[in-house]
C-alpha cells in the first residue's frame, strides 16, 4: 500500500508535458497489444476508450487537465462534438447512473483478468496517470484504481 502512495504522489508531482509524453508513449504499447487480444484494432481501441473513460469518472467529476490529456482520444473515439462541456456533461451522467457505471467497472475489471500482467500494469499506470493529472488522486480514483489492480 505505500509503494502505490508513493506511486501516487509521483504521478500527482508531473507537469502537462510529461503526462503528455508518458501518455503517448504508454498508448503507443497498449493499442496494438490490446488489438491483439480483442483480435481488431476497432475493438482495441474501444476497450483502451472504456479504461480511459473509467479512469476520468472514477471521481464523478472532469478536470480541465483530465480533458486536456486525454483530449486527442475523445476526438479520435466521438469526433468534434467532444469538447469540454460535453465530456463533463457525460462524466456526470455516467456517475448519476451508478448501477450502469458499477456494471461497467466490473466489466473492466473483469478484462484485466483476461490480460497480460505486463499490458495490465501498462493500462493501470495510464488510468492512475490520468487520475492525477489534477495534482490529487482523490479516495474515490485511489479505490477504482485498487479494483483494477485486483
């Protein structure tokens, strides 16, 4: 538990542009490896939306860092219309519905089981990362990241 503390307070620490690197490089090793076990780049690339996703509304609330961040892939997934009000609108509507969002979770989770240890630490460190883009990992984020690791 204090080794993910520190991890924690490590990615809290980081500035824009190395989130924005780290990301990059992170993603750049998780889709084809994900396309690989989904067994489509398509199917790849919507199970790395769902993590990411996750990751943002497991605090019910979007961050203006957290948009920024993850920016490029909410225009890759849902196109023009993915700008910051809509994205905040759908984290909130997704944490409004809390029995779709736990069973979304639980399918997440689930995955992980089905993955690599390496490719699981990978996608871990991404949603952690993003987690604390805002400078603080909050209890809520911290626990959604605990179920993943399980």
């Amino acid at each position: 538990m204090k080794e993910f503390d520190q991890l924690c307070r490590e990615f809290e620490q980081l500035d824009p542009l190395t989130y924005g690197v780290l990301l990059a490089e992170k993603a750049a090793d998780i889709f084809p490896a994900l396309a690989l076990v989904t067994g489509s780049e398509e199917e790849g690339a919507s199970l790395f939306a769902t993590f990411i996703l996750g990751a943002v509304a497991a605090d019910g609330k979007l961050s203006e860092e957290e948009y920024a961040l993850v920016y490029p892939m909410f225009h890759a997934f849902f196109g023009e219309e993915a700008d910051y009000e809509a994205c905040k609108k759908a984290v909130r509507s997704m944490r409004a519905e809390k029995k779709d969002l736990k069973e979304t979770v639980d399918a997440i989770v689930d995955l992980m089981g089905l993955l690599s240890e390496e490719l699981k630490d990978e996608i871990v460190l991404v949603c952690l990362m993003i987690c604390a883009i805002d400078g603080k990992v909050s209890l809520s984020e911290k626990n959604w990241i605990k179920k993943l690791v399980r």
